[in-house]
C-alpha cells in the first residue's frame, strides 16, 4: 500500500482566519484509492517552516500533496522553496505564461509583473493545469531510483484545487498505487449519529474498511475491500447496510440531500414549495443550488413576520395568538397555505427560535416545528435542537428537506428516538424531543 502525507500551507490556516477544507477532500479521495494517508501537516508562509513540512513529510510517506503557496505574491513561497530543497533551478514555462497573459486581457486588466511568478517550476516538474485560475500545479519526483519520492503541488484556493486533483492528479496517482483490486462505496446518511452508525456497521459480517465522516448536520459511511470479487462483495456490503439502515440512507457518492430530493421530484413529475420563517430562506437557497431545479422548484415564501405569514400564506391571526407563531399549528397552517398559493404537489414548512434570545420557558431556544402538507393531508412535528443560531437553522432546513424526501419515498417522517437522534451541535449528544 503507497502511503501519503499532506500539507496544507499559509498564514491564514495557521491563523485560523481560514479553515482548511482542502486536506480532508484530498485524503477522502486518496482513500478511495487505496493510499493511506500518514499524516497531515498545515505550516505557515515562513521558508524554514516549509522546509520542515517538506522534510518531515518525506520522511514518512512517498507521496506529498500539497497545498497553497502558489499565488503571486512575496509570501507565496512554496516553489520556491522546493526548488531550493532539491537543488533544482526554476524554470519559466513559456506557454503557462502567455496563458496568463491571456486571462488578464480577458478581463481587460493589465498583468502585474509579478503573475509571471506563476510561470516558473522546478526544473523537471510535469505542469498540473489549473482550468480556473492563473497558478498552475505540478508534480516533481525526488530522491533516488531506488527509492523514488512523489511531491504534488496545487493551489491552496479550493475550487481551483478540486478539479485539478479530481482530473489531472488522482488518475495519476493510481498508477502508483498498483494493481492490487480496490473498491468502495460511500453511504451518505443523516438521521442516525456516528455512535448510532458504529453500532450497526458492527453487526454486519464480512473483511471491509469501514469509514466514517460526520459533516454536520450528516454522517457518511464507506466501506473499502480489496482483493477479489470486488464488485460482488461491495453489493453484499450495500445490501446488509441497507437492510439495517435504508431510511437513514439519503444517497451515495458524492452526492447532497437536495441533489438527491431534486433527483426523486423529476423521477415522480411532482413539484415543491417552501414556506420558511426561522430559516429564513435557507431551504429554498439550498434547492435552487441543484442545476435543473426549476423543474420541480416552483417558489418560497420567507415569511419571517407574523404579518406576513396571515397576508402571503393564509395563516389566521386567531391561529397565530392562540398557539404562537412557533407552534405545530402554525408550521402546519403555512405548509398548507405554500402548496395553496405556489400550486405545487407537496410544501414544507418552518417556523422556530434560533436564538441566541427569544425563547421561553415553554419553547426554549432551539424550538423548531416543521410542517408538511400534500394532497393527501399534512403532517406536523415539534423538535427541540440545540446550538448556535446558525446550527440550529442549517438542522431545521436538513429536517424540512427529510421531510420532502422521506413523504416522496412512503418512509416514516424523522422521529426521535434511541436509534435515531438528529445529529447534535458539537459538545452535545443527540436531540431531546420537543
């Protein structure tokens, strides 16, 4: 098995102006090759730093990947400092930079003197190329035929980082790794914690590497086999996780809960509307993030004021004084009033109190009442989340778009149970019920 370290470089992480994303996506992607990684190291914009991160990382792995450092700037200093490492001059690549001429006549800017910077690679480095900015990555290999070292160096600015380790470095990084078989699949799940997960995966027989990630408000689990069989064994995997955890499963892959929800709506010709109060928009913000959501997205209503949930949505002022605006009644009456007024096939509905203040000894901060309604009939449930006002609304839109999903697929809405919390805030350990 090749073994791989990661370093992820700049001031701004070790400052913690800026959390580092990009060590974790690489790693995830490394592991479905089968390639352990080692170590991560994150070290500042400081030359005798770099050195040290390069050093060490060598030291224990075969492969490096690395990010930042590659800008224009004078504290971007990671070839640099590679070049000076491995005794390697630098050299200007002459088509890297005209291309970046090209991109600032583009936008009909003139280049600063020092983008040329970008240009310029240790002698004998492979050109990564970056389809979405001006840095380009590179591979460069060190030490000796005997024992060969493998460095990868990309931008530190994730979007451009992404698809260059996804199309340029990974396919390579595969002809490293051997021919020895190896597979995966990725469960993305919420609705059950990482213990909850644990508990189960345990149970189910069978030589596979089990993996989990928790991405608040969700937990993915993968399962990793190699040798023979590969393809036959992964499917005997999947077909005991989802016997023992199908409701909880929303997708596999690189896959998101409103991907998959828009993906379920297009395949039953159904459509969707929102009506939102604690989260503000959010649900309907993370529907219309998937491509194609027209097709089945007809609006939101973000009826934040109890004005406006009686003026847009319907809701009556004798419902609002007798229950509150945060109640099951109410969530149920705007649900309701959103499928009425946006003529769609299912709503979805959420009124809370994200807090920090605004709660009550009744409905405390983090009351949150969902709501749902079909052609069939509606639904209502009350949760009581926990957090701080960003959590508490990014959970409330993950329940509201279970809600969607769970009423499309015929499974049980989301209860609260020993089996099953809602994930928790950090610090906390599941959901109490509201």
């Amino acid at each position: 098995m090749i073994e791989a370290a990661i370093i992820s470089t700049g001031d701004e992480l070790t400052t913690g102006r800026t959390t580092d994303t990009n060590a974790g996506f690489i790693a995830d992607k490394l592991l479905t090759l089968g390639v352990d990684v080692v170590a991560i190291l994150t070290v500042g914009d400081r030359p005798e730093r770099l050195r040290w991160a390069w050093t060490e990382a060598l030291r224990l792995a075969h492969l490096v990947i690395a990010t930042g450092g590659l800008g224009p700037t004078a504290d971007d200093l990671t070839t640099e400092t590679i070049a000076a490492l491995f005794a390697r001059r630098l050299v200007t690549d002459p088509e890297v930079a005209a291309r970046i001429r090209q991109l600032f006549a583009l936008f009909n800017r003139p280049m600063p003197d020092n983008n040329l910077k970008q240009a310029a690679f240790p002698h004998g480095a492979v050109i990564v190329p970056n389809p979405l900015g001006t840095a380009p990555g590179y591979r460069l290999e060190v030490g000796s035929p005997a024992d060969p070292r493998h460095l990868v160096v990309l931008p530190g600015v994730p979007r451009e980082m992404r698809p260059m380790l996804v199309d340029s470095v990974l396919p390579w990084v595969a002809t490293l790794a051997g021919d020895e078989p190896i597979g995966c699949r990725t469960f993305q799940t919420f609705g059950i914690s990482e213990s909850g997960l644990d508990e189960v995966i345990a149970t189910i027989p069978g030589e596979g590497r089990w993996s989990f990630r928790a991405n608040f408000p969700e937990v993915s689990v993968r399962v990793t086999v190699r040798g023979r069989d590969i393809a036959a064994r992964l499917d005997a995997f999947a077909r005991e996780v989802y016997a023992q955890l199908g409701p909880y499963i929303y997708g596999e892959g690189d896959t998101s809960m409103e991907v998959e929800i828009g993906r379920l709506l297009c395949e039953r010709r159904l459509t969707v509307g929102v009506a939102e109060s604690c989260t503000g928009g959010l649900v309907g913000h993370r529907l219309t993030n998937v491509a194609g959501s027209s097709a089945y997205f007809r609006g939101a209503i973000a009826a934040y004021a109890n004005a406006v949930k009686e003026e847009m949505l319907g809701v009556p002022r004798a419902l609002l004084e007798r229950h509150g605006a945060v109640s099951e009644e109410v969530a149920a009456a705007m649900a309701e009033g959103a499928r009425r007024v946006l003529g769609v096939d299912v709503a979805v509905a959420t009124t809370g109190i994200a807090g920090p203040d605004g709660g009550s000894a009744d409905k405390p901060v983090g009351t949150v009442c969902i709501g749902l309604a079909a052609a069939a009939g509606g639904t209502t449930r009350r949760y009581q989340l926990w957090g701080t006002r960003e959590w508490v609304k990014l959970l409330a839109s993950q329940i509201a778009l279970d809600w969607v999903r769970r009423h499309v697929l015929g499974l049980p809405l989301l209860e609260i149970g020993r089996r099953d919390p809602v994930p928790a805030a950090p610090g906390r350990e599941g959901v109490a019920p509201g």
